[in-house]
C-alpha cells in the first residue's frame, strides 16, 4: 500500500505566512509584517506543523489538503465555553451529552497535534470548575458535572474566557480561537449582549495593539433547538461581527455531522480562521469525500479559579 503523500516544510510554511500576510492580516501584530520577523516567529509554529500532518495524514487518516490547513492551528490558543444547561443532559433522551463528549474529545485529539499544551481553557457557562491545558479524554469529567441553569452565553463569554485570555491581556502572544457549543438560545441576559461583548472585544484588542483579528469565534448546536439555530444564523449573518465569527451548519444534528469528521472537525477549527471553510455553510451528506430559574450566585462560577 503506498504512503499517502504528507504536506512539505515549505507548503507549511507558505501556509502560515500566507494567512498573516494576506488572510487574517491582523495577525501581523503578533507574528511580524517583514519577511525577517515571520521567518523568526514562524519557525516553531512551521516545525509543530511538520509533525502535525505527518500525524494527521499517518495516524488519523487524514486527507492531504485538510492536514495542510489545519497546521494553522499552530498559531492560535483554543479556549472552550460550554452550555451546561439541564438540557443537555435532559433533552433528548441524553443524546446531547453524548455528543458533546464526543465534540470535545474530537476537538482536543486535532487540537494537541498544533499545540502539545492542549487546550488553553475549558469553562462552562453555569457551573463551577473548568480545565486548563486539556490534553485527555472528557467522559469521566463531562459525567461528574453537575448541569443546571441558563445560556447566558455573552455574560459567561466575558467573565470565564475573554476577561481572562483577551480584553485588557497585555500579554497576549497569540490570537485566541473561542469555540462556544450551545444547545440553546439566549436566556437570561438581554437580547443584543453576545453581539455586544463580541464587538467590544475585537475593538478592545485592536485598540491595545492586538490587531482586529486577535481573537475568533466558533458557535457549535448540539441538538435539535430551533431557537438555537435561530441565534447561529443570526451572529454568521450579522454585517457587523459576522466577518469574526463562524458557525457549524444548523441545517443537520451536529451529532449525524459527526460521522464525517473530516468535514465537521475542520469546519469548527478552521471556519473562523480560513475563508474556504468559513463559506461552507451547506453541508452534503452525499459529498464523496469525505428552561430553568436564573441560577443562584453560590451555584455559578465565580471564573476565578480552576479544578485541576
């Protein structure tokens, strides 16, 4: 059987350099706008990526083209907000925790190849706890959760993952690549404050010197909640912060979307960051290739610490 061809040092590298320079050119506050600057801060992203694909394409079956994007990845910090909302567990006869067990577990496998440290941050949207660096496997963790309360998605968004890694981060060496996975709609704030906190941030960072492309945004539905699809097709089609984020189709269950993880898992790594996988929004089955109370404030997280 012949050994599937594996992406080249200098595609990688033509790769990374081409997302800086002519991409997502925001990121030249990070990496460098000289060709002496890129070659410098480029050089351990590029050798991760070398590893990284070779990995992809050997070990995890992987196409050509789709490891050669994800060597993006080297660049940017992932950090994760989940909806741990009763729903998710109750809803569906458990089918949405199944699910998410599997989108986390699937997103740290790809991720840890770009990034040995893992995943920057893991936080929940209600409950207390959270992960840094997260390199294993969910189940046992996501079981012992405790699920309650509401999806106040740009409060939490603010206070667990943006506050910390982003606004007012003098520090920020890396872009941030946030992956929000709901399975419903807003609750408990108003209507307009996701829009807000994600518009603040992008004007924040590229007020400090970061660039407007400092940060990115996922959005991911787990289930069958119309007023969750309803808010993906209302941030993807937003004329304001739209160009920032990025969402998995709605049209289907992002648990049927699974079985064909060579599209799904690009399309929530890479949808925000490379144009070909933020314009798909369709997705083909048939392509060849592969409500509760407001929450008590002793049951929230505070966000000031970890459960490591």
């Amino acid at each position: 059987m012949p050994t599937p061809p594996v992406p080249s040092s200098e595609e990688i590298c033509a790769k990374l350099k081409d997302l800086v320079m002519n991409g997502r050119t925001g990121l030249q506050n990070m990496y460098g706008r000289t060709e002496v600057e890129l070659n410098t801060n480029l050089e351990a992203p590029i050798r991760r990526g070398e590893e990284m694909a070779v990995k992809l394409v050997k070990e995890k079956g992987c196409g050509y083209e789709v490891a050669l994007d994800l060597t993006v990845l080297t660049l940017y910090d992932v950090a994760i907000l989940i909806d741990d909302s009763s729903s998710m567990v109750h809803e569906e006869g458990g089918k949405r925790k199944e699910t998410l067990i599997q989108y986390i577990d699937h997103i740290t496998e790809i991720y840890k190849l770009a990034n040995q440290s893992g995943i920057l941050a893991m936080r929940f949207m209600n409950r207390g706890g959270g992960k840094k660096d997260w390199t294993g496997q969910s189940r046992q963790y996501l079981e012992r959760h405790s699920y309650g309360g509401v999806t106040r998605i740009g409060t939490e968004l603010q206070r667990k993952i943006l506050k910390k890694f982003a606004m007012g981060n003098t520090n920020q060496s890396k872009p941030l690549l946030v992956l929000i996975v709901t399975d419903g709609p807003v609750e408990g704030e108003r209507k307009s404050h996701l829009q807000d906190v994600i518009r603040n941030c992008v004007h924040e960072r590229a007020g400090a010197g970061k660039g407007f492309e400092a940060v990115a945004f996922q959005f991911s539905r787990i289930g069958d909640d119309v007023g969750a699809a309803q808010l993906l097709r209302n941030l993807d089609q937003d004329p304001v912060i739209g160009e920032y984020i990025d969402v998995l189709p709605v049209e289907f269950d992002l648990e049927k979307q699974m079985e064909d993880k060579w599209f799904v898992l690009p399309k929530i790594l890479l949808g925000a960051i490379l144009p070909n996988w933020d314009a798909q929004d369709y997705y083909d089955f048939t392509r060849p290739d592969g409500l509760l109370p407001r929450a008590n404030d002793d049951d929230c997280d505070s966000g000031d610490y970890w459960a490591d």
